[in-house]
C-alpha cells in the first residue's frame, strides 16, 4: 500500500546533518509516510551513514553532482504518496509539522493542493519567523487559513520578504507532476518559480505555525557543488533575469497585479545590472541596463542614475560605490 506522503530530501555532503533532518521526519507524529533522500554527488560517507543509521527506513538514491533541482525531481519521480513533502538536508521539522497541515488541509480543502507553515531560523541570530519578518507587506490570519497572495509572494523569494518556503510545502502528488518539475536551468530559485507554476494550478492554504528549523549558516558553509557561484553578483542577477522574463510568458494567464510585480522585479534586477557594469567599468552594458530598468519600473532615482550613466558614468560608478558601502545589501 502507498504511503499518504513522500517525503524528499536533496543532500550533498552532508552525512552528519542529514541524519538528523530524516530523524525529524521519522519522528513525526503523521506515521503514513516514506523518506526519499536523493544523495547529489556526495564523494563521502552519507550513502553508508544513512543506511547504518535507519536501513529500509530510508529510500535512497544516488546521482552525479547536477544541483538540488535536479536532485529533487529525481526525489518526485520515485516519489509514491498522494501528497509530496520537500525537506531541505540542512532544515529540520517540528514533529506535528505533518499533522497540522492535514488538519488544515482537512478543513480547507478541497479548494486547496498545497499547504506551507511559518518558519523559525537556527544558527542565526534573528528570532522573528518568516511570517512576522514579512508582516511590513504581508499578514497571515489566524491560525490556519488559505493565501490569496500565493502567486504575489512567490515573484520575490529569498531575503527578509520571503514567505513561502519549499522546506515547508506539501503539495498534491499529481499536481506537482502536471507542473513538470523544477527547472534545472535555473540554480538559485527553481524552488519558487516551481512553487509560482504550481500556484496557477491550485490554491495554497498555511498554518500560521513556525513549524520548521530552516538553516541560515554561513553562506559558504551552505552554497557547495554546483551551488557555490551563488555568492557572485552576476550569478545571482543572471538568475533572477532569466527566472523573471520566464514568468512573464505567463502574462496573459496572470491577474494584471502580478504581472505588474513581475515587471517591477524585473525592473529591479536590470538596475541591479548596471551597477555592477558601472562597477566592472562596462559602461556601455550599463546604459543598456539601466534604460531596461526605467522601461519597465520608472522611479525617480532611476531616472537620476540613467542621467549620470548616460552623461557621467564614473560619476554614476562613485555615487553606487558611495551607496553599496553605506548599505552592503543595496541594489539601488
């Protein structure tokens, strides 16, 4: 008999922490389930330590090195249940995360295809959930409820602002699969433009409940393999771009509000573009850049930096640098 919930785990060297994120699956207080761990490349112990430690408890799979993505689809094509849960090697869950969403889901569905819950961090310093880090733009009521906003959260991942977390999610086996999968194209947000396509097949509800440990150690601690650009400034804002204009193919299926925000992002990355060619001396790049960005979200300050780019670029260059220095995590 197939188990209500599969749950898949990506891991790449990672023997001692992954044992206990699938310990904090088996745990839980929701029984019905498997545990798939798709080891990415690890040239290590994982293989041997996941098998000493639960044996036929655990699923296991091993693949070369190709990213999380990748790693995970492979982890949704073996996948058995009705329902598929991502879990991220380095998070952990609070062991009712599984019975809170069913109840919830119980409740709310059959509206509803996917359920996420709020997040607390570990070894960081902050102690707001991501539920309360976004309650500047973003409240969720009461204790359990469904999210009108899933695709308008989705188009921003990462950062304070971020919400909707895979580590969190459980989804509707057969919808995830309508979606395709993950896009390995796309090595630093396949897990939210995958989450937005799912969003346009079906509702999303929430618990209102920080019901997972998500990991925020040092970045070169966490960003290994085929992960470990994601620290440069051009790998990120290359992405961004691609996963943005992707989005946007969908515009005629959107509500006009979300293509709206996809823009303005979109916006954002090219202004983020042109500092960087500011700032590598590529000035040219940078008045193209900075002229996408006043196309598609006009500003003042846009319009500031697309002058001075455009009449004085080292001038522009030593305004950015005086800005980034005064706010390392700026792109404006």
């Amino acid at each position: 008999m197939n188990p209500k919930v599969s749950v898949v785990i990506p891991t790449y060297k990672r023997p001692a922490i992954v044992l206990k994120c699938i310990e904090s699956v088996l745990t839980q207080t929701f029984s019905d389930l498997e545990v798939i761990v798709v080891d990415d490349g690890s040239a290590d112990d994982t293989g041997n330590a996941i098998a000493k430690t639960f044996g036929d408890r655990v699923r296991y799979y091993y693949q070369v090195n190709q990213g999380a993505a990748a790693a995970r689809n492979k982890g949704i094509a073996e996948a058995r249940g009705e329902w598929i849960a991502f879990l991220d090697s380095d998070d952990e869950w609070e062991r009712d995360k599984l019975e809170w969403q069913f109840k919830t889901l119980e409740r709310l569905s059959p509206q509803c295809g996917g359920c996420y819950t709020d997040v607390r961090l570990k070894n960081h310093p902050e102690t707001r959930t991501f539920f309360q880090l976004s309650e500047g733009s973003y409240r969720h009521e009461g204790e359990m409820g469904v999210s009108p906003d899933a695709l308008k959260l989705l188009v921003r991942p990462g950062g304070a602002g971020m919400v909707i977390c895979l580590s969190s999610f459980m989804g509707r086996a057969d919808l995830i699969r309508k979606t395709g999968g993950l896009d390995v194209k796309l090595p630093y947000s396949p897990d939210s433009e995958f989450l937005f396509r799912l969003a346009m097949l079906t509702s999303f509800c929430y618990v209102n409940r920080p019901l997972i440990r998500f990991d925020r150690s040092p970045v070169e601690q966490r960003h290994v393999g085929v992960s470990a650009q994601w620290t440069k400034t051009d790998f990120f804002l290359r992405d961004g771009q691609t996963r943005l204009e992707g989005l946007l193919r969908f515009r005629q299926s959107l509500p006009g509000e979300v293509v709206k925000l996809i823009q303005q992002q979109l916006g954002s990355i090219h202004n983020g573009w042109a500092n960087w060619y500011l700032t590598t001396g590529q000035y040219g790049k940078a008045r193209e850049s900075v002229s996408q960005a006043m196309r598609l979200d006009p500003s003042f300050n846009i319009a500031v930096k697309w002058f001075l780019t455009w009449t004085s670029p080292t001038l522009a260059c030593r305004t950015i640098r005086y800005r980034q220095e005064r706010s390392p995590q700026s792109l404006a």
